[in-house]
C-alpha cells in the first residue's frame, strides 16, 4: 500500500471523531500530486461502492439522510461501472464481481415483482411505502443498460468455447427476463410525466428519455444476438430520439419539458446524460448527445457558467477554468451546494471528448461549439483540424481540454476529506462535506472519471438505431414523432 493511501486509511478513525466539526482540515488542499491522488482515491472509491453493496442491494449512503435504502436508479450506475470495469484489468481488485453481479440479479428480480416505477426500495427488497415522488422512469432504462452490458460481457467471453451453450442459455433464462421486462415498460410508460433524476421535478425528463433511448437500442441489439426480438423496441426508439432533439434550447439542453417547476433548464443532469449514453463509435453526433458533440459542449459550457457565480468557493476563477458544479442553480436542498457526482461528471464528459477526438484523429468546431473552444484558446477559430494535417496544434487544443478536465479533479482533490469518504454534497461557502457520508453514487461518479481520465473506454451501444433502423437520420423525425405526450396532474 502506498504510503499517502496508508496514512489517509490511518487517519479515518480520528476523521470519524471529528465528522460533525467543520474541521478546517477538509479545506486544506491535497498534498499528493493529482495524479497519486487519483490512483489513490480511485481504489477507495472502488471500496467506497463495494462496501455499500449488501447481497447485490446497493445502498445508497450511509447517514443522514436516511440513506439506508436501495434507488433502482443508483443501483444500476453502480453496477454499470463495476459492469464496464469486470471487462478489464482491475480484477486484482475486484475478485468477486461476478458474485456480486449474480446477487444483483437476484435482487432485481425480487424488485422487479411491484411497479417498475417505484424508484426506492428497502434493503430487504421490498418497495418503500412511505410519501415519495413517483414514478421515476430511468432506473428500468439504467437496470437494461447495466443488464445488457452484462449478457454481452458473458456472450463475448464464451465465444465459441464449449461454453457457448450454457452461457446462451443462462442469458435467455436469467437475464433476458428482467431485461425485457425493463424494456416492455420503457415502451408502455416513456410518453408518460414521470419524476426526474432528482426525484422532484414531474415532467418529461431529456435524462430518463437518453437513457430510456440506450436502453432499447441496445436492448434491440441484444435480443439479436440471442435468437429473439424485440419489435417495440424498434418502434419506440427513433421516436424517443426525435423527442429528444425537441429538448435543445440555442445553446444548453433543457432538462425537463412538459413540467410545471419555474425553473430555467438548465441542469447538470443533462451532462449526466452526455456520459450515460457515451458510445465509443458513435463519433460527435449532436442526435444522440455525444460528449463531444457540438451541443453537448455548449450545454457543458451553460451548465458550468451557471455555477460560477452562484457559489463562494467559485469566486475568483477565471472563465476557463474548473469550478465546482452543483445539480441546477435553483437547487435549494441542503442550501444548494456543489455535488461530487456533478463536478466528477463535468471532468468525465470533457475526458470522453478528448477520447472521441483522439480516436477520430480530428475534430470539429462550430458556431455551436465555439463559445466552448474559447474559454480554453481565446482565438480559435470554426473549422475542421485533423491530426495529420497539424499534429502539435491538435495536441495543443486536446491538451488544454485535458487540462481543463483535470481542473475538476483538482478542486475534488481540494474538498475530498482526508480519509477519501466522499459525501454527496461540499458546502457552497466553505467546501466542508454535506449529507450522506460515503454516497455511494459519489464513489462510483469518482471511478468512472478516473478510468475516463486513464483512457478506458466504454461499449459501443449502436446508438445510431442499427440494426433494424440502421439508416436513421433525425430528418426523419417528422414522420418518427407524431408524439403524444401524456401529462399527469
Ligand atoms: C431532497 C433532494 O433534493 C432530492 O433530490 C432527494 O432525492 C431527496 N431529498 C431524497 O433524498
Ligand atoms: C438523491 C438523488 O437525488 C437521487 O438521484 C439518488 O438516486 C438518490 N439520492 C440515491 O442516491
């Protein structure tokens, strides 16, 4: 063990007395380079989620307020990523993730008994019967994804082996199942108001239908492989996608429509999005809201602006530079403070960004784009620039969006206390944590980031519409998007 990891473990336990003061010692800037302190954190952040993780039930956090439940929503993250990270290197660290995956399932399918929309469980499995704003739509889509990520990961790994059969089987018995109970209800609900990523907002929600949009895409591809179909999803996925595009607003995506909240739109859960429905072979498309599509870097732009002035740990940084990023300006829960999972997602996008650009050897800006471009390089200009035509120039524009990235992770740095136990908020005046103590959602945001950062990508999803819609283009949509729209009261 490194000796700065063995100190911060060391340390915990006078943390843990010190938990209620608002020791200044949380404000002191790191010690460790970026770079120690991210290789560091990251293997807390992965302990962060996995001790959170009881029989496959995620909790959500450990403290007040009262975190002790499971949210479909959350749960599914977390395994996404723990998904995505099983297909690569940090088994060492990781050796019982199957286990884990498999209890997940078995959990799923006991949660899965009641209404898809209930967003909140107890740790037991049982749904949660007290007041609470329902039903949220996204957490089936994330539970598909995560599932899906899965059956693929199981199917690849069999190959032709002698395998191949029971592998075929256990994905057709056991995980289809839930799968497409997910996507069936996807299909009947998404044209339905339904509460947003933040459990406040009733509406229609640009995150629950990206991620509904995913879900079926890939769901679609699934039952492909398996030998089965699933005809809704080709039905309902392009016309999701048109209703998407309706969310985009000049220069920031609108998080809700259809929604009575007086708010502006303007919201970090649309940068969520951006990452959740990454695809590495989708290159910048703005349709389904690539991360390094022109729009979702204007949208990165608005948000973070957004954020600059509102809160006093951001005063005195310059345009250009990271700042600390809270859920939308309005927000008054705790008092309205920065979150980790929002400024984590902020440095991932631009880190996804640089990895499309790297992967297609050029990039593009426009005037959509540009206002983004010039915070980092004041002069740049619209135009196409690929690698081969000026190697240093492009190193220089994808240097200054790492730098940029690398920002975020700093200031996490700066208000991560000592032991790495990230809460879910850091206060807006002085950076001291707030609310639930090692939220899980925190540490999964902070390890995603950090693979991000190293390079690890994720899966292609198809998110142009292949297979059976292959050739689909949002020109389309006024044929696609006869969308009705159901909103409740
Ligand atoms: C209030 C927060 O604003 C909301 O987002 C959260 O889901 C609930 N508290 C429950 O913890
Ligand atoms: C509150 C957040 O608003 C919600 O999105 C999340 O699912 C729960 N906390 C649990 O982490």
């Amino acid at each position: 063990m490194k000796a700065a990891l063995l100190l911060r473990v060391l340390s915990a336990t006078s943390l843990l007395v010190n938990a209620n003061a608002k020791s200044i010692d949380h404000q002191q800037p790191r010690e460790d380079s970026l770079d120690d302190f991210i290789k560091d954190q990251q293997q807390i952040s992965l302990q962060g989620m996995l001790n959170n993780i009881v029989d496959g039930v995620v909790v959500a956090g450990r403290s007040d307020p009262d975190y002790w439940f499971t949210w479909t929503r959350t749960a599914a993250l977390t395994f996404k990523i723990l998904i995505e990270r099983l297909t690569r290197y940090d088994l060492e660290h990781y050796p019982n993730v199957s286990d884990d995956v498999t209890d997940y399932l078995k959990s799923q399918a006991k949660l899965q008994s009641g209404d898809l929309g209930e967003p909140k469980f107890y740790v037991n499995g049982t749904a949660f019967d007290g007041p609470w704003n329902r039903p949220q739509q996204d957490g089936p889509a994330l539970r598909a994804t995560a599932l899906t990520l899965y059956a693929r990961y199981l199917i690849g790994h069999a190959g032709d082996s002698v395998m191949a059969i029971d592998v075929h089987d256990h994905v057709v018995d056991k995980i289809w199942p839930i799968i497409s109970k997910d996507l069936e209800h996807i299909i009947r609900c998404w044209n339905q108001t339904s509460f947003d990523i933040w459990e406040e907002t009733n509406g229609s929600s640009f995150f629950t239908l990206s991620a509904s949009h995913r879900a079926l895409v890939e769901g679609m591809s699934l039952a492909k492989e398996i030998y089965l179909r699933c005809d809704g999803c080709a039905v309902t996925a392009p016309q999701i996608l048109c209703f998407m595009n309706s969310f985009w607003d000049v220069d920031f995506m609108h998080a809700n429509l259809n929604s009575k909240d007086q708010r502006r739109g303007i919201d970090a859960s649309s940068i969520l999005s951006s990452i959740h429905t990454y695809d590495p072979k989708a290159g910048c498309t703005d349709s389904s809201f690539q991360p390094c599509s022109p729009r979702a870097l204007a949208n990165h732009k608005a948000v973070i602006d957004s954020f600059r002035q509102l809160y006093a740990i951001n005063h005195g940084i310059p345009q250009g530079q990271a700042v600390a990023v809270g859920r939308y300006p309005e927000d008054v829960s705790h008092g309205g403070n920065p979150w980790y999972t929002t400024t984590l997602a902020a440095a991932e996008q631009l880190y996804l960004a640089r990895l499309q650009w790297q992967d297609r050897k050029e990039f593009t800006i426009d005037e959509t784009s540009l206002p983004f471009f010039r915070d980092l390089l004041p002069t740049i200009l619209p135009g196409t620039y690929r690698q081969s035509s000026d190697p240093a120039f492009f190193d220089l524009v994808l240097s200054a969006v790492q730098k940029y990235a690398d920002g975020y992770m700093a200031l996490i740095q700066r208000y991560t206390p000592t032991d790495g136990g990230l809460s879910e908020q850091f206060d807006r005046n002085n950076g001291v944590p707030v609310s639930a103590s090692n939220f899980t959602w925190s540490h999964a945001a902070f390890y995603t980031a950090a693979n991000r950062r190293i390079g690890i990508k994720g899966f292609p999803w198809s998110s142009w519409g292949e297979p059976s819609n292959n050739a689909f283009k949002l020109w389309q949509c006024h044929s696609h998007a006869r969308v009705t729209f159901h909103v409740g009261s």
